[in-house]
C-alpha cells in the first residue's frame, strides 16, 4: 500500500509568546533548543529573541528529537549549559536526557497550556530504574512476547527476527506479534507470556509493562 506522509505542525502564527518571554532569565547563558516535529517551527523566532536577551543559542539543524533519537540535542550538548525544550508531553524529553553523557538542566515550555518549568532528574532516574526493571523481568523470563510494528518508520521485523533467534540460545521461548496500532489490553490474552519487548516505537512502553529492545540487549 502506498502511503503519503505529511508534516503536521501546531498551527500557530510562531510569534514567541508573552509566557516563554518572561521566563527567558531563568536561562543560563548557553542554551540548547530542542523539540518534536509538532512544534520545530517555533524554534529559529525563539533561538532570535533568546540571542537578543544576550544569549548563546545552539540549535542543531531543526533541533527536532525522538524519543529513540536524542541526535538534535547531543550535537550540541558539550556546547551548552541547559537544553530549552519546546513541546508537550515528557516521554520525548526523558529519553534525550538519558542519552546526554553529563546531567544539564533541563527547562521546558508547553505551547498548549503555556506552561513552563524545570524538569527534575529524580524523574529521569525513575525511568531509569524502571528500565532496569524491565531488563530483570526480560532475563528471568522464559517466554517473550516480541512486538513488531507494521507502520513506516517503525517496522523492523529483521531486528526482531535476529533478536529471537539470539533469545532462543538462551532457552527462551520467543513468539513474534506483528501490529498495526497497539493495544495492550490484548496482551492479557497471552497469560503465558512473562516479558513483552518492543521494536517500534519505545513511547509504547512509557504507561505498559513493555520494554524497549534496546533495553534489554
């Protein structure tokens, strides 16, 4: 099936609003822009007013980030004090800040409620420790419940296929769950199945017991 994919952006007039504004003091002088595709069109009128106020932005070409892809923000992570990330939602801005090699600070801006803040690293320590979790439960497990997506972009049916065959020298039973939209109350028909890994998407397991295949290899 041929599919056509579409940027869709938050529409908006991108002028830097009155809120964003007046928090720019709490910024340190070096700053790194991020955010998701939603909102990346924000970030070049931010990065203007921001170097207005005296401040050294750093914005790494679109400055757009995944939460299996942190490449935006660690670019320019030795270059900056803190990271300003334009956005909704933290699953995005967790997974960057436990690929940075060094804590930062972290501030964020929510463009649908206004609101902004300071993300605390006990909340990124947190879901570290649950992907430790996730890792303990996939090494004690003996059967594996694999999820493969089928949509563009996340169908990686190699990986996982490579992945079975590497579990199964282990004595673990593998079976292979190919999806088109995820729904986890259909795992509780797999009773058997002690430990699910996911190769698609890692915001799948941000509010279900899944893990992330690259936790636990």
């Amino acid at each position: 099936m041929k599919q056509l994919l579409i940027k869709a952006g938050y529409k908006t007039d991108y002028s830097v609003p009155t809120a964003l504004l007046k928090n720019f003091e709490k910024l340190p002088e070096k700053v790194g822009l991020i955010s998701t595709i939603q909102f990346s069109d924000f970030l070049k009128e931010i990065k203007k007013k921001l170097e207005k106020t005296g401040k050294n932005v750093f914005l790494n070409g679109t400055g757009m980030i995944l939460g299996c892809n942190a490449a935006s923000a660690l670019a320019v992570e030795s270059k900056v004090q803190a990271f300003l990330y334009i956005g909704s939602g933290k699953f995005h801005l967790i997974q960057m800040a436990l690929s940075l090699t060094e804590q930062k600070k972290i501030f964020t801006y929510n463009p649908l409620t206004e609101e902004f803040s300071e993300i605390s690293w006990n909340e990124v320590e947190k879901f570290k420790m649950r992907k430790k979790a996730f890792k303990v439960r996939f090494l004690s497990a003996d059967h594996i419940g694999l999820l493969v997506s089928t949509k563009w972009g996340q169908l990686h049916l190699d990986q996982a296929l490579k992945f079975k065959e590497k579990s199964e020298k282990k004595n673990k039973k593998v079976y292979v769950f190919l999806f088109d939209e995820f729904q986890e109350e259909q795992m509780e028909n797999w009773p058997e199945i002690k430990s699910w890994v996911n190769t698609a998407c890692p915001g799948i397991g941000l509010d279900s017991s899944v893990a992330w295949i690259g936790d636990v290899i």
